[in-house]
C-alpha cells in the first residue's frame, strides 16, 4: 500500500515562550540558552510582535518578580509582572494569544511549584511536601487575576491535583468562561528542566519536584493525569518534555483524541543550540526533524524555544498584516 501521510511543521504549530523580569530595561540573554532572553516589559511586548509578524499564532509567559515571599503573593498581584505583560502585549500585539503559565515557584521565596505544608508550622522540612489543598486556591487566584488582565488562555503547570478543576470554577465564578485551559498533564520529573531555572530564577532551595512531577519509568499515569484533566475542564492536554517523550504524545493522542501540545523544553533547546554551534551538525535540519517528529507523533501545538528562529529563518511564511 502506498501512503500519502505527509507531516510538515508551519511556524502556526508553534508557541514561543518570553520570559519577562521585572525592574530591568532592555533584556538580558539567558547564558545556558543563546538566543533566548530576560525581557523587560517593553521588549517583551516587541517580541510578541516580532512572533505575532512572523506567524506564530501564541506566546505563553513566565513572570520573573523582583520580590518573592513564602505564598508566591506577587503572583496574583493586579500589577505583578506577568499581568503588565499581558497588557502591554495584547496592546502592542493585538492579534497574538497570550497563554500565562500558572505557577508558584517564580514568586515562592522556596522555589516549588505549591505552598508548602511545613509553611504552616514553620518547620522547613527536606521532604518537601506542597499542601495540595492550599495550593489549588492561590493558582486560581492567579489564573482569575491573569483573565482579569486578558490573558487568552492560561496553563497551569504546578502538577497540584484539582489544580484544572479549581481553575475553571474560578474562571467561571468570575464570569471569563472564554479563557482556554491548556494544562501541564503529563509533566515529568526531568533534568531537562536545568536551563529554565536559570531562565525563570526558580531552582528549589531545598529538595525537589519529585513529589509532584511524574516518574518518567511510567506511562500509564500520564494517560490518567491526562484523562482528569479533560473531565475537569482542560481545553488543550500537554506533554512536557517533548523529546524522548514522543511515545507519551502519541499514546495520550491516540487513546484521547483530544487536542495536544508539547513542550520541547529548556534542556532540549540547549542541547540543541550547543552541537550547532560546535558545527557537529546541520541546525536546522536538526531543528525541522524534530519538530516534525513532535507532529508527527501526534501534537497539535509545540511550545519551543525554536518558534521564532525556525519561523523567521527556516519556514518563513507570508507575512499577514
Ligand atoms: C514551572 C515550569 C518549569 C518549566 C515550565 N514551567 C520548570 C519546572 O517544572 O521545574 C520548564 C520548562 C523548560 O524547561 O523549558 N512550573
């Protein structure tokens, strides 16, 4: 039998990340990951530009705050970092989706994903232990507060149980029944996170994120964590990382058939970037390969660093005005 299946990446598969710092001008380059930035709130709003020109559907932001405390409280301040961005993009870049990623660990002054149990009576603890109950509240304050400042769509990525359900019946309570719910499901305990920790300022201070990250020795769980986030609202499944994970996309795909995203992570972008600029090999045959492998494997949106470089340099399309 001769098959017509034919898989090619267009930069509208893709979702750029832009990382926003507070109090700085300009941007800073982020030295783990060459080409990626530290925006200040102007730059990042030229940026969603430049993605938006380039014809990349959506950008999704990660808030760096110059002030961070035990309840991650500048996380839903109304002009916390992340809210100002939304603002100043979706002035600047009308046109782009802005998705806000939904996380404590910028804002925690410990560096998890929650608030943690020992918090509460003061006692730091090495088994870190995020008190689930607690957490799901603030991530949807943060959410509401993102809506509140336009965000399109938000993505909760702490991996707290509930954390969808709460999020939706928040969004609903405030009445922003429009704003899309892309949720990390399957979000595997990965040393390919290392670069983001530079680029987000949110390494652990003690302990790490085993306990509420997925085992990467198993796949079933993340077809159950990906089964109760579509029963609690998600709008859009995501697996995370993408590489040496196309087996999970494909998996959740196939027995879902709900729409996917992936996340090509920090880690796979620097390894990336670090063979090309040895010249061990070709980057944008490299680039291309593996992107079309994510879409192949079956994701419909691919969160990579590589958005705009491969949209601006590698697939350039016709410009939309
Ligand atoms: C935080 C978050 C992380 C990433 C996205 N959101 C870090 C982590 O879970 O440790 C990693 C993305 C990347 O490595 O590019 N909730």
């Amino acid at each position: 039998m001769i098959s017509m299946e034919f898989h090619e990446v267009t930069p509208r598969d893709f979702i750029m990340p832009i990382f926003i710092k507070e109090g700085i001008s300009g941007k800073n380059e982020i030295k783990s990951m060459p080409g990626i930035f530290q925006f200040s709130l102007e730059e990042a709003a030229n940026e969603a530009q430049r993605v938006s020109g380039a014809g990349i559907p959506s950008v999704i932001l990660f808030g760096i705050p110059e002030h961070k405390d035990e309840l991650g409280s500048a996380a839903y301040d109304k002009d916390g970092i992340v809210q100002k961005a939304i603002r100043a993009i979706k002035k600047k870049a009308p046109r782009v989706c802005v998705i806000a990623d939904v996380c404590m660990c910028e804002y925690t002054s410990h560096g998890h994903c929650g608030m943690l149990k020992s918090q509460k009576s003061k006692v730091k603890s090495k088994n870190c232990v995020i008190d689930n109950d607690e957490t799901i509240k603030i991530l949807a304050k943060i959410a509401v507060s993102y809506a509140e400042a336009g965000a399109d769509m938000v993505a909760p990525s702490a991996m707290a149980d509930r954390q969808v359900k709460a999020i939706k019946e928040a969004l609903v309570k405030h009445n922003y029944t429009k704003v899309k719910i892309m949720a990390y499901s399957a979000k595997y305990a990965s040393s390919f996170y290392g670069p983001f920790r530079e680029a987000a300022e949110n390494a652990p201070q003690f302990a790490d994120r085993k306990t509420y990250q997925m085992d990467y020795h198993n796949s079933d769980e993340a077809l159950l964590e990906a089964g109760l986030d579509i029963k609690e609202g998600a709008d859009i499944i995501m697996v995370k990382p993408a590489l040496g994970y196309q087996d999970i996309i494909y998996r959740l795909k196939k027995e879902l058939a709900f729409p996917l995203a992936c996340y090509s992570v920090s880690g796979e972008y620097s390894m990336m970037k670090a063979a090309a600029s040895k010249g061990y090999l070709d980057e944008k045959k490299m680039v291309i390969e593996a992107l079309t492998g994510f879409k192949r494997a079956g994701a419909d949106f691919i969160i990579t660093y590589y958005a705009l470089e491969a949209a601006t340099k590698w697939l350039k399309i016709k410009k939309q005005t």
